[in-house]
C-alpha cells in the first residue's frame, strides 16, 4: 500500500490536467468515426479523419463535383457532436497531373482549385 501511495498522489495531481469541460475544444480525435457515429459522439472527441479521395470528386476535370464516397450524413453527424472534420487528401485525378495518375504531384490550374462548401 505504502508504494502505491505516490502513484494515486502523481494520478491526482495529473488527472484534472486532461479532463475536457464541455465548453472547452477537445484537441483529441478519431480516425473515421463516421463507421460507429453513436459512439464517436459519446467520446466527445473535438476532431475527426475523413479521407477524402480527390480522384473520385473531381474524375474528368476541377469542374466536376462527385461528394458519393463521402456521405453527407458522416459529415451532419461530425457537425451535430461538434467534431471538426479533418481531410486528408488523397489521389491526384489524371487532368491535374503530368505525373503518374493517383501519386503523381499536382500541376498547373490543379494546384488552385479550393473546396465547395456543403449544402
């Protein structure tokens, strides 16, 4: 008992240094919580990963806009439990690169295209 004295001391003392009120912005996240949004709410995580595959939103050209691999609802949800959702981007289309299709780096008029927001 003597030995465990100062860890529950340490444990004390550090505890409230990670307890998040609800006002507060939670700097922790979830990976994809969109899989299991009940839960990912009940964490009360302040973020979220969504990846966002830039192939598949803009196949032919920066003016199609494709949002069918990112469901609004994964998005709603994020919103409704106040998690910021972060993208991470991936697969250059074939028109925005002179380099190989999906790796290679963004080129020319690519580089400037800026996001829409959702309705």
């Amino acid at each position: 008992m003597v030995k465990r004295f100062p860890v529950l001391v340490l444990l004390c003392i550090l505890l409230p240094i990670f307890v998040v009120h609800a006002d507060e912005h939670n700097p922790f996240g979830i990976i994809e919580g969109f899989w299991l949004p009940d839960e990912a709410c009940e964490l009360g995580s302040g973020w979220e990963r969504i990846i966002f595959d830039w192939s598949q939103h803009q196949p032919n050209s920066p003016d199609d806009w494709n949002t069918l691999n990112v469901d609004d609802r994964w998005l709603k949800a994020a919103n409704h439990c106040g998690r910021e959702v972060v993208a991470v981007i991936k697969n250059v289309p074939d028109w925005a690169t002179d380099g190989s299709p999906g790796v290679g780096v963004p080129t020319g008029k690519s580089r400037s295209c800026t996001t829409r927001p959702t309705k």
